[in-house]
C-alpha cells in the first residue's frame, strides 16, 4: 500500500479545510475512488508520461493518477484553499506532484510538462470548452487528453453530419482528434451534484489530420455554423466571395453547415486561406 493510500477520505479533507465547492470557479468534487479510479485507468498505460491536472480539488483524481506509473503529475489550480488542503498529498507522493497555483488558461502546459504528456482532468464546467480549443491547437504534442465534460458537450463533441447537436464544436476536434466517448457519470456522483450527467472522453491526436490552418478552421466554421440554418451560399457571405469559395472546396452552394463533413470544411479552410493570400 503507498502512502497516498494512508491519507484521511476525501470527505475529511473537505471538512478540515471549509472546501464548500464554489460556483464561479465551476467545482463539482468528484468523491468516489472507484470513479476516480476508473478515470485514470481509462486514460489508458501512462509509463513514463506527465499528466497535467486541471482543477485538482480536494485531491481525489490526483490520488488515482498517483496510483498508476506516471512519471509525473502536475496538478493547475486557481483556489488557493486547494493548494493548501493538497499540501499531505504532496508531501505522499514523495516528488511526483507538483502543484501549480494560477489559471490554467494561462498556463503553458507544454512548459509545465515535458514530453511526453498527456492530460487527464475532471474540467471546471465553466472553461472546459477554451481549455480544450486551446489544446486542440497543439495535440499533436500530447500522448492524449482524457476529460471528463458535461454530457451535452461530449455530445456535441461526437456529433455526426447531419444532426442538431453537429457544430463548430464537433468539427474542430473531429479534425484534430480521434474523439472516443467512454462512459457516463450520474449527477449524484459530484458535491454538488450538477444538474447534468457527465460523460468521460478520450481524444487521441489524429496521425494524419486533413491539411488545413487551424484559424481558417475556425474562420469557416464560425461563419457556417453562425447561421447554421442557411444555405453556404449566405452563411460564408461574410467571408467575401462565397459562390467562388464554395466551387473551389467542392461543395454545394445549397447545403448547410450541419450536413458538410470535417473534409468539406478542411476543404473550404484551403480556399479561404488560398484566396486571402491573393
């Protein structure tokens, strides 16, 4: 048994330190060891790899994450009272934890972490979608990102062409990533609970993602999915002359946002960007 395993329940480490879950920094404790557990083990085998935590908390899916063979784990907190209640949690994992005090939309992860790394996080509700655009941007540097996102997000995240929940959302990290939706989490899982069920994804970095820049990606698709109800013809009006683009990706002038595939937006990112370097 490690030490970690010595340490007082998550429930005591609340109590001792008055970590009452606060609304506006989007905390919802996840308890259970078993959940926390399987959290880590769904990461999958993390030997030789730094894990970044985002929203530590008391400390209960930093734990798991200590019991498996990370190299490393360093947790980013933004609550100062987390910082203090993590404090026997680091002195038990003997140097594997390194706290980090300051917003993680801030931080440069890559810096933190060296290679290679991977992040496995519980996320603040109210961040998760920044947080994850911004690792979007770089995930071929990470082993894998393992999160844990309202249900409504993760299912946004899987989305298919032609369904409501298809946006701007789905398309960018279906470019990016291998998006793997692996379980769900009752509400009454969390302190508090959350008005939501929750839903574990994995998102493993794609091999050979369509060729594309991520700002003309995201040009495209605010302006598709901005008026997702009209035809490309009108919706990318604002990004010049839309007929032209359209005919130069391929696509159909009469379709909407929902029903291109990533390809047909990687394919109109090309043109935008072709056609702003003329």
């Amino acid at each position: 048994m490690s030490r970690i395993d010595d340490l007082p329940p998550l429930r005591d480490v609340i109590a001792r330190f008055d970590l009452g879950a606060r609304k506006a920094l989007g905390q919802n404790f996840l308890l259970d060891l078993n959940l926390t557990g399987r959290i880590a083990r769904a990461a999958g085998d993390l030997a030789g790899v730094t894990v970044v935590e985002v929203g530590p908390g008391p400390g209960g899916l930093t734990r798991a994450l200590l019991n498996t063979d990370a190299a490393a784990v360093v947790a980013i907190e933004r609550d100062a009272r987390c910082i203090t209640a993590l404090a026997d949690l680091v002195e038990a994992a003997e140097g594997r934890l390194r706290l980090v005090e300051g917003d993680a939309l801030e931080a440069d992860v890559e810096v933190l972490a060296p290679a290679p790394r991977a992040i496995v996080a519980n996320l603040p509700y109210n961040v998760a979608t920044p947080l994850l655009i911004g690792w979007l941007r770089r995930i071929e540097r990470f082993r894998s990102l393992t999160l844990m996102f309202q249900r409504e997000v993760a299912d946004r995240l899987a989305a298919k062409p032609g369904g409501k929940t298809y946006g701007r959302l789905s398309v960018i990290a279906q470019w990016r990533a291998e998006v793997r939706p692996l379980f769900n989490l009752p509400a009454r899982a969390f302190t508090p609970p959350p008005k939501i069920e929750s839903t574990v994804v994995q998102l493993v970095p794609r091999q050979a993602p369509e060729p594309a820049e991520f700002e003309a990606m995201e040009a495209v698709t605010a302006a598709a999915f901005g008026q997702r109800r009209k035809m490309l013809r009108a919706s990318l009006r604002p990004l010049g002359d839309a007929e032209a683009l359209i005919e130069e990706a391929g696509l159909v002038p009469t379709q909407r946002a929902e029903e291109i595939p990533v390809a047909g937006f990687a394919a109109l990112a090309r043109a935008y960007r072709q056609r702003g370097e003329r």
